[in-house]
C-alpha cells in the first residue's frame, strides 16, 4: 500500500535547502516498522510541488503501528520545521491518502 503523506510547495531557489531536510526524515521512515520505501517525487504539473510517498506493508502497519511510535515523533520533529519554515516554503498540504 502506497500511502501520499504530504504535497510541499516550495518557494524557487530553496529546493536544496528543502531536500537536506527531507533526505534527513527519510532515514527514519525507511527504519520505521511496516515501511518498505519512502519517495520524494516533485509534480509534472507544478514543478515546486514536492509530494512526499511511503509505501507500507499494510495501512494498518501505517496507522496502528508508525503514528504512535518514537520514529514518527522523531520524523515531525524534523520535518516540521521545513514543512512550517517561511523561507523555503510556500504551501503544504498534509494528504495522508492510500492508493
């Protein structure tokens, strides 16, 4: 199951400053329980849009599991502060969509 977290839009010039932030988170979800892969893909239609994808054994293993756990504490607690940070982001938008 393949599970859209987020849509980031970010503002031009700061897509380096931005993918530090997310290569950082990446690790924790990679070591998640559940967690098979984790992508950034940045959208055809929108090129400062960043969507951010995490497929997982099961939802359940997403919902029952990785929310409640240290590693989702740990993954917010870094990317939060890009997700909220003025400078290099415009917009974002917390999907949390299975498909």
């Amino acid at each position: 199951m393949i599970l859209e977290i987020a849509q980031i839009d970010v503002k031009p010039g700061m897509e380096a400053e931005f993918e530090t932030g997310i290569r950082q988170a990446s690790e924790i979800f990679r070591a998640a329980k559940g967690c098979v892969s984790f992508n950034v893909r940045r959208s055809v239609e929108k090129p400062q849009r960043y969507r951010l994808l995490i497929e997982w054994e099961t939802l359940e293993a997403h919902t029952q599991d990785f929310t409640g756990s240290q590693a989702w504490k740990d993954y917010r607690a870094i990317v939060s502060p890009c997700f909220e940070a003025p400078p290099s982001v415009e917009h974002t938008e917390l999907v949390l969509q299975a498909f």
